[in-house]
C-alpha cells in the first residue's frame, strides 16, 4: 500500500520525464524497432521534404530519413554521454577519495602536501571553461565520439574530485568511523569499508544530474565537427548538417535540436525529483 501511495503522489512531470528517458534510452538500445531505414544510406528519397506521415522529421539534404537518424543517434549521444560521466565519477571520486584520506588521517607533510596537490589540479581544472578543456584533450587524442566522451569527462573530474573530498572528510569524523579505528581496523580497510560507501551516495546524485550536462556537451563537439565523422548518425552532427538550410528546411536543425532538448529537459528533471524523493512527494 505505500508503495501504490507514493506512485500516486508522484507529479506528472515526473512521469512525463521517465517517459521521455525510457523512449530515448530504448532508441539507443533497440533502434531498428523504431525506425526500419538505414540512417546512412543516401539517395532513397528525394531531398528536403518537409515533415510529413511517411517523413516525420523530413529528409535531409541527401534523401536520407532524418527521423530515422534521430533515432539510431540516440546510441551514440546516449553511449557517450555514460562514458563521459563514468570518466569524471571514476577518477573524481578517486582523487576525492585520495585527497580527502590523507588529509584526515595524518598531520604529517606528507598527507598535507598530497592534498595541496591535488586540490590545485582540481581548482586548475574548474578555472578552465569546459568546451576550451574539452577541445585541448580532443586534440591531444584524436577525433571520434569516444574520445570526445573522454574529453567530457575529464571536464568533469574536478566537481567530482571536490565533492568526493567533501563527503570523505564529513564521513571520517563521524563517530561510527571512530569506532571501526578503535576496534583496531586499519586504516585502508576503514577506508573501503565505511567511509567510501557512505560518501557516494551525493557523487552519485551528481552523475545524475552531470548526465543530462553531457549530451549537451558532446552534441555540441559534434556540431562543431569534433564527434563522430559523417555519416554517422550523432545529434550534434545532424544539426550541424542541416544548419545551412536553416532558412528553407527548418527541420533539419529545429526537429534534432527539440530532440536533444526534450532529453536534456526530462533527465535533469527526474534526477532532481529522485533526490527529492527521501520522504518527500517528487515534484
């Protein structure tokens, strides 16, 4: 009965993201039960044509299904997306985690020197504006969407890094994390054991909420031409296609980039109402 009561109270906003998320994660999953095409096979159709009941996004400048492409570009922008915020989470929350350890546990320089360190690397990386950090890593390892998934990622590092250092250094002090030392665990055990597990639980809530930053970040390296190489089909690229037709063929660009907003929109809204779910009715 709680668990019907607290589906009831869920607002409708709610489900409409969840719907949103579950549509675009079932294209990039199973997109063949959406759009039977090939989204890179050209010339089957005439160019241009304006949306309609067998061309419901139009087509592109060379025939091809534009809706077609949205779906099957859900794979690439979604499946990057997951690579850039498992990259920031992993390697944040082990600088985090570092940092925020050695500063707890000892008084020495040594602990105080490592946690100076890498907290400048952090403030380096936040003083950095995203796109220009994530162009400067593309151009060390190549194009391709997923170097430009880990070009992302590594904009992120440095949110996860600091946070993770924050829950670590809240954690420690706590009296459970007392006791587990005074019953005589060590101190890499403590660390493993109780202070990591309970530290995650906001990292993870940033993932959430960095996942919706993400596609907008690599549809934006792909419209810039750094993503996937044509004719991939990749959000950002699309758009990046259809932008000189801009004038007459409106739905190259205004269709594409309603998709990537509608996705951007739902995930952040159902990350935000997951961390409001704790005894509160999800708005």
């Amino acid at each position: 009965m709680s668990t019907l009561s607290s589906l009831r109270n869920i607002r409708p906003g709610v489900w409409l993201s969840g719907i949103v998320v579950v549509i675009a994660v079932a294209w990039a999953l199973v997109p063949g039960l959406f759009a039977s095409g090939d989204p890179a096979e050209s010339g089957t159709t005439a160019p241009l044509l304006a949306p309609s009941g067998s061309h419901w996004f139009g087509t592109d400048a060379v025939g091809r299904d534009l809706y077609t492409r949205v779906v099957w570009g859900a794979r690439q922008s979604l499946a990057g997306a997951l690579i850039a915020v498992l990259v920031g989470m992993v390697v944040g929350t082990l600088l985090g985690l570092v940092a925020g350890s050695v500063r707890q546990s000892g008084q020495g320089s040594r602990a105080g020197w490592l946690d100076t360190v890498i907290m400048r690397i952090v403030d380096v990386l936040l003083s950095i504006p995203a796109l220009l950090l994530s162009l400067s890593v593309i151009i060390v390892l190549g194009y391709g969407t997923l170097n430009a998934a880990v070009a992302v990622g590594v904009t992120n590092v440095a949110m996860f890094a600091r946070l993770a250092r924050s829950e670590v250094l809240g954690v420690a002090a706590t009296d459970f994390v007392e006791a587990a030392y005074g019953s005589g665990g060590s101190a890499w055990t403590v660390l493993w054991r109780h202070i990591l597990p309970n530290s995650l639980t906001p990292v993870l809530a940033l993932a959430a909420l960095q996942f919706g930053s993400a596609i907008l970040q690599l549809s934006t390296l792909g419209f810039l031409g750094y993503g996937a190489p044509p004719p991939t089909p990749e959000w950002g690229l699309i758009i990046s296609e259809g932008r000189d037709f801009i004038a007459t063929s409106w739905w190259l660009t205004v269709l594409p980039g309603l998709a990537i907003v509608l996705v951007v929109l739902a995930t952040n809204h159902l990350s935000q109402a997951l961390q409001r779910a704790g005894g509160k009715d999800l708005r």
